[in-house]
C-alpha cells in the first residue's frame, strides 16, 4: 500500500459556492417587503378567500397565481414554538428566545419569526404577541425585528 501524501505532498482546490444573479421580489414578495418600511403587513387572498400570510404568488391549495393583496395586523397569536437557549451567529436575537408560528390577526395562516418573551417560562402556544419594528427599515424580513408578548389573553 502506497504511502498518505502528507505535508506539501496534499494537494488543493479551493472551492468557492456562489449564486452570481439577482432576482427581483415580484409582484407578491416586492410589496409585502416594501410595505414593511411603512410597518404595515400584508397577505395575500387565497382562491377559497383564505388569507395567506406572507403572500405567495399561487395558491397552496389549487397553484392559481394569486393578486389580492389584504393589509394584515401586527398583532396575532402563538400557535406553535420552540425555545433557543443556545445562541449562534447570524440569529435575529442574541439572548436566548423563542421560534414560533404566529398568526397574524387577519390572517388563516402562520408565519415563522422570533419572541423576544425573557424566558421558555413565559411562553405558551396561544399568547398574543406584537410586531416590534426595527428602528431602520430596509424593506426585508428583519424589519420585524421580533415579536413581542402584548400581555393580553
């Protein structure tokens, strides 16, 4: 058996992993971001009259493109998480918090963001929760920067 290359014997190919294009947002996503500098949310209106936030272009259930946009509250309610006690890089919060399913009122469907809540403890599926904006908006996702417990229900 030959011997294992070793030291300057290895040899290497960098390799670099790259997406060279852009994409524009569209006619459903450009104005769901855009509408959040104005710190307003919007869905989009299903073929069976559902609210789907955030909007998508067809319709889930039926792949009809869809154009009926519907402003949506800040506010909603937990239907579902998860608690990050262990933080990494590139999270929205650098403190533990939670992951979760909120639906928006106004909406039929959930979206995934964070709570910025304290603890798991003051947590539970069906709490109320408001949007925190982020104070500079540039028309993305992280203009929410969290969600926050309104302390009702």
């Amino acid at each position: 058996m030959p011997d294992e290359p070793t030291g300057s014997d290895l040899l290497e190919a960098p390799l670099a992993i790259e997406y060279p294009f852009n994409r524009t947002t569209g006619p459903v996503i450009g104005p769901f971001l855009t509408a959040l500098i104005d710190q307003r949310v919007l869905g989009i209106r299903g073929e069976d009259g559902r609210v789907i936030c955030p909007p998508t272009e067809y319709d889930p259930l039926t792949g009809a493109p869809l154009a009926e946009m519907v402003e949506v509250a800040s506010t909603g309610k937990v239907t579902s998480w998860s608690w990050v006690a262990t933080i990494r890089e590139g999270q929205p919060l650098q403190h533990p918090h939670a992951l979760a399913l909120i639906q928006l009122d106004g909406a039929d469907t959930s979206m995934m963001h964070v709570v910025d809540c304290g603890s798991a403890d003051a947590m539970v599926t069906g709490m109320r929760v408001a949007v925190r904006w982020s104070d500079e908006r540039t028309g993305s996702i992280s203009d929410i920067a969290c969600f926050v417990p309104t302390g009702e229900g």
